[in-house]
C-alpha cells in the first residue's frame, strides 16, 4: 500500500497532467460511472416508466 508521500506525488503529477479545472469534471464522470456500473451489478431496473417489463411475462402474470 503507498505511503502519504506516494499519492501526494501520485496527486500532483494527476493535477499537472489534467490541470485543477479538469479534476472536478473528471471525478463527477468516475463517479457516475461507477454508479451506473454498480446499478448494473445489482440488477436494478432502469427509471424508465414507460418500460414495465411485463412484455416477457405470460398473459396470466400480467397486471
């Protein structure tokens, strides 16, 4: 596991590169990434309300 010293140099070489502007926007895509891949994993249905997903169901099962 890196020391403090090896992500403060980590840290700096990332702000040179991207620059203090670009961080916060690179940070909120790493994030809604992540929470569009872990919606993913677990399985849960999309927030589209026109979708109810009892097209695969048979006729009996369908509310």
């Amino acid at each position: 596991m890196p020391g403090f010293w090896e992500l403060t140099l980590i840290l700096i070489i990332i702000v040179l590169l991207f620059g203090a502007r670009k961080l916060p926007e690179i940070g909120a895509s790493l994030g809604k990434g992540l929470t569009a891949f872990q919606k993913s994993l677990r399985g849960t249905p999309d927030d589209d309300p026109d979708n109810d997903h009892t097209d695969n169901l048979p006729p009996e099962d369908r509310h």
